[in-house]
C-alpha cells in the first residue's frame, strides 16, 4: 500500500504545469467543450439526483422533510431548550439560514471531490470533458440548496412577518455566488487530487467540518470580534465563507438588524468573489493538467 501511494505521489509530483501564457484560450477551450456537452451535463445531474433516493418510498420529498426536521431541531431544542435564543434572537432562522448556505458550498466540495473516482467506469468507456463530473456535483447541490431555501423564507416569513422591500435582501445574491465560485474551484481541484490521492476524500470530510465551526453560524461575528484582537479578527473575517455567511444572515435574519457586521460587507464579498474567480481558474488549469491520467490511475 505504501508503494502504491509513494508511486502516486512521484506521478503526481512529475506533472508539469501549464505554461502561464496560455491559461484565457485553455479555460474558454474548456468552457466551450461543457457547453456543447450541457446536454449530458443535464443527465449527470438527473442521474446524481436520482441515485440519491433509489428505492425509496418518499423519494424527492426527503429533499423536503429534511431541512423541515433541521429547523425545528435548531428552534426546540437550541434556541428554546438550551436558551440560545437568549444571547441570538430569531436562532433557529439564524443558525438555519447560514447552514442552508454552508450545505451548498460542504455539498459541492463533498460530492465534486469524489466525482471523478465514483464516475470511474464512465471516464474509461465514454469521452466527455472531466469537468462535467464536478459540474453535475454542483448541479446537484444547487437542486437541494433550493429547497431548503424555500424552507427558509417560509420559517422567515412565519417567524418575524418578512419585508420583501428589504434592501439587505440583496445580499444573499453575492453571498451564494461567493460560495459557488470558492466551491467549485475547491471541487475541481480536489476532484483531481482525490484520483491520486484516494486519503483526499477524508482529509475532506474534516475539512469541511473545521470550515463550518470556523464560520458564524452557530455564533455571532460580534461574539469574535469582541474575542478576538485585532488581526486574527481581520484574518477571520477575510474568510470568504465568513463573508458568505454574514451575507445570508443579512439578507434573512431580520431580528439582526442591529447587530454589528464587517465594514464595508458588500465590497468585502465582491472582492472575494473576484479573488474566487482568479483561484476558479487556476484550479480548473491544474484540473485540466492531471487529468491526461484519470483513466489510468482510476
């Protein structure tokens, strides 16, 4: 097993990477290629959403009572149980709210991550561009992060008598776009280190979970800023799923309306979306490297 390993990492090691004049024509080369596959792309994300709920008796509606039990469990037992709604008010849409957006990005990167192993039959029979397999993955994801986000506007609207007029509202489009960009870069790359790298899955798995506890969803930001001093807080906040999520919580938590965000929060999620689009295309040219042996190494 270790000489396995060893070999995938002098393998990997070898790789050449693309020279840096050529990136802009190689990137739309490869958007042009999922575009004119779109059709396929459509079946891989039916076929992942499919898969999901094989023979089950409720099929989609899992889709639906999930996040239903999610958001009751954060209103019983956290916010009323355990008195969080003391310190945060409104927890359950708080805490459910950065968590429906959190899901999105720990889903793309999950799924996208072992995209490309779990199709190994298909990539070995069947030529189609490697970057469809972690585009399904988002595809997928972006399908359940509807859902849930219709669960959320319900409980927003039941809860506090919702303002459809809210300027904040605005927020919640950078904020998702923020974690579309970062978790697609992080699927793509990941995707082709997990082919060489099989531990890379699990290193995953913990991943994600730091990120989530390093992120104000189960806390406030106020509650680090008050904490923290003055660079660790900056280093904190410059987190673009820190940013992401505080967008969210502006865009449906109501009843924080006077808490303290980040200065400046909107510049602070454009200029994290455009550093996300630099690092989109530098994973997807590394993507776009490895990939010559996927068929190989799978």
């Amino acid at each position: 097993m270790s000489n396995i390993v060893s070999e995938r990492f002098e393998r990997l090691r070898q790789e050449r990477m693309a020279p840096a004049g050529r990136p802009a024509t190689a990137v739309l080369g490869s958007i042009k290629e999922v575009i004119a596959h779109r059709q396929l792309l459509d079946l891989l994300i039916r076929r992942d959403l499919k898969s999901r709920y094989k023979d089950s008796a409720l099929g989609f509606a899992w889709t639906l009572i999930r996040p239903l039990v999610q958001l009751a469990i954060y209103y019983f037992v956290l916010g009323q149980i355990l008195g969080a709604s003391r310190n945060i008010p409104e927890f359950a849409i708080y805490v459910f709210s950065g968590l429906t957006l959190y899901g999105l990005f720990s889903e793309i990167v999950a799924s996208g991550t072992a995209s490309i192993v779990s199709n190994g039959g298909l990539i070995k029979k069947v030529y189609l561009p490697r970057e469809i397999y972690p585009l399904a993955s988002v595809g997928a994801a972006l399908f359940n992060f509807v859902v849930q986000l219709v669960v959320l506007l319900a409980a927003a609207v039941l809860q506090s008598g919702f303002d459809w007029l809210r300027p904040d509202l605005l927020y919640f489009f950078p904020a998702t776009l923020v974690i579309l960009i970062w978790a697609t870069a992080l699927a793509l790359l990941l995707a082709a280190a997990n082919v060489y790298l099989r531990d890379m899955q699990y290193l995953v798995e913990v991943l994600v979970l730091l990120l989530m506890w390093g992120s104000p969803i189960v806390y406030s930001w106020q509650m680090v800023s008050n904490a923290a001093n003055t660079w660790l807080l900056n280093l904190y906040t410059a987190n673009p799923i820190t940013l992401a999520v505080l967008g969210i919580h502006r865009a449906f938590w109501t009843a924080g309306n006077d808490a303290q965000y980040p200065s400046h929060l909107l510049l602070r999620l454009g200029i994290a979306a455009v550093v996300g689009l630099v690092a989109l295309v530098v994973c997807q040219r590394v993507f776009a490297k490895l990939q010559g042996n996927f068929a190989q190494e799978i």
